[in-house]
C-alpha cells in the first residue's frame, strides 16, 4: 500500500522506539535485561510509566502515522481530559499496526499483540485483504500484558517475523497502568477502521480519520482496567472520517457501525466481559466500534452522522 521507496511501518516505528529509549527518565520507564537478545521496554509492568510514555506508546503502536495528544472534554458535565487521535494515513496507522490482532500465548506468556511487527508476520487475514507483508530488517511490538515476554515469547514472535530475536524490540504495558490505559483509549479511530472492514466497507474510501475518547481513570486491576478503557471508546468515544466514493454505500452501513449497533450496547463492558465468562470471543463482536461516528464526504459535501454518547455508562464506570 505505500512506496517501495519509502520506510516500512516497523523502520518508522523502530526510529521512535530508539527516542524513547533516550527519553526514558522523563518517560519514567525502563529498559530490562535482555530477553534471548530482544530489547524489552517496561512501559509499565515494574516502572512508573507516565502520559507521555502512554503517549509515546500509542504513537509507536501506529508507526508514527498518527498524532496522539490530551485535549479537554468533559464527562457526564465534570471536565475531563481526552485523547485526541488524528492520522492521514488511517488505515496503515490503525489497521495494519496499531490494531491488536495477534495474540501471543505459549505455556509460560499470554499478551495482546499490536505494532508494526504484525505487519512483518502478515499472518492475519486482513494482510491478504491488502496485499501487504513487510520484510523487516527490525521489528517493533506492543504488548498489553502483565509479564515480560519470556525467552518461549520472544523466540515465536522472532521466528514468526523472520528476524533474529536481537532485531526485535518489544514494548510492555499493562491496561492497569498510566501508559497502557492511555495506549488502549489511543484506539478510537481503530475500532472504528476495523468495524468498517469487518462490515466490507471499502477502508481505503477513508483519506483521513479524526478521533477522541475520554481518558479512563487508571484502574488498579488489570480486569477494571480492561472495562474502563473499552467503556471509553464504546460509550465516549467520537470519530471522524473524511471519504469519498459514493453516499449510498454510507447510509447502507452507517447505523450498523457504532456501538449501539450492536444488542450488547447500554452497559458497562465489565458486566457484559463477566457474562460472556470473560471470553471476548463470545463478546457481540459488533460493539467494538466507538460510541459516535461522522462521516463527511469530500466528493459530494454530505455529511453522515450515526450514534451517540452514554455519559451515565460512563460515569458508572469511572466511578464518577
């Protein structure tokens, strides 16, 4: 999907992980031993962390194809901080990295992947839909995980993207922490690119993608953390998309992409998690989509917009 000549997602994001590295005091994260020879960046399982890290994490995550900042918003009318997600490149950004769609699990690791390095594997069957695999020289992911990758982890992820492991940089932050609860709320404009796929809308329509969700408090157990993020983007969430192409094709998808599309809407994910056995697998898969959506066509001028925000869902779940 891009120039031959140009750098590929894992050589942009490998750039940034090597600035995070010289910013790791301010960032208030740690680089730990080597792991079978792969750089392994705490983000939050044992340091600190910050927003900035958590800022630096969600960029890295979209190959630095997207800008990610704080901006001011309010929740249920109480002033409250949101992240703002803005990208030209949305479906490289979003899709084709920053999107979670590898899941990393042997005997001795369970984490979410997501990063450019899934784009070096191409072993999900969007990358067919695309056409894209990269060769990399260096690879860089994400994992939404507890632990540190063991040796059994790093050896898959390696072979998997055809790299030696010491080539490999991998970045670790837990949902209940400062940068892994602002790396996941960073999705807004990803679940909403990967709702649209899933429904076989034409993502490459989507010349830029514009995105806010609140920021989730940061909870003190990974479990409340994954419902506080996820109610975020579900309930709070607002996106953008700038297309072109047709408005019919809009109007026969658009209802169906927020999350009131989908008949688990209207409560706090945590409940919904709980009920389905904490399997996200036997989740609606339709109420991963952001709470609100606007598409404005380029071509024609119309302006489409489909759901709504639930500031009660989420003052339950901020404990507002």
């Amino acid at each position: 999907m891009t120039d031959e000549a140009e750098p590929t997602l894992n050589e942009l994001a490998w750039d940034l992980v090597q600035q995070a590295l010289f910013a790791a005091d301010e960032f208030r994260i740690t680089l730990v031993d080597e792991v079978d020879g792969a750089t392994v960046l705490d983000f939050g399982v044992e340091a600190m962390g910050s927003l900035g890290a958590g800022l630096a994490l969600a960029e890295i995550c979209t190959a630095g194809l997207a800008e990610i900042s704080v901006t001011h918003g309010e929740v249920a009318g109480v002033a409250w901080p949101h992240l703002l997600v803005n990208s030209d490149s949305p479906v490289e950004a979003c899709l084709l990295s920053q999107y979670a769609g590898w899941q990393i699990s042997t005997d001795d690791f369970f984490g979410m992947g997501s990063g450019p390095m899934r784009a070096a594997a191409a072993r999900e069957e969007l990358f067919d839909a695309f056409d894209y695999k990269e060769d990399a020289g260096h690879v860089v992911g994400v994992l939404e995980a507890a632990q540190f990758p063991t040796v059994a982890a790093v050896r898959e992820i390696a072979e998997k993207c055809g790299v030696e492991t010491r080539n490999l940089a991998l970045l670790v932050a837990p949902t209940a922490s400062i940068a892994g609860n602002a790396q996941v709320v960073a999705r807004c404009v990803e679940t909403a690119l990967h709702k649209l796929y899933e429904l076989d809308y034409d993502v490459t329509r989507i010349e830029s993608a514009v995105g806010w969700a609140p920021l989730a408090p940061v909870a003190a157990r990974d479990l409340d953390g994954i419902g506080r993020t996820n109610d975020a983007i579900l309930y709070g969430g607002r996106v953008t998309l700038m297309v072109s192409g047709d408005d019919d094709s809009i109007t026969s998808v658009g209802p169906r992409v927020p999350s009131s599309g989908s008949d688990a809407h209207g409560r706090p994910f945590l409940e919904i998690f709980e009920d389905a056995g904490r399997d996200f697998y036997k989740i609606d898969p339709h109420l991963f989509s952001p709470a609100e959506i606007i598409f404005q066509n380029i071509e024609t001028g119309r302006v489409h917009h489909y759901g709504r925000i639930e500031p009660e869902v989420l003052k339950q779940s901020f404990g507002l």
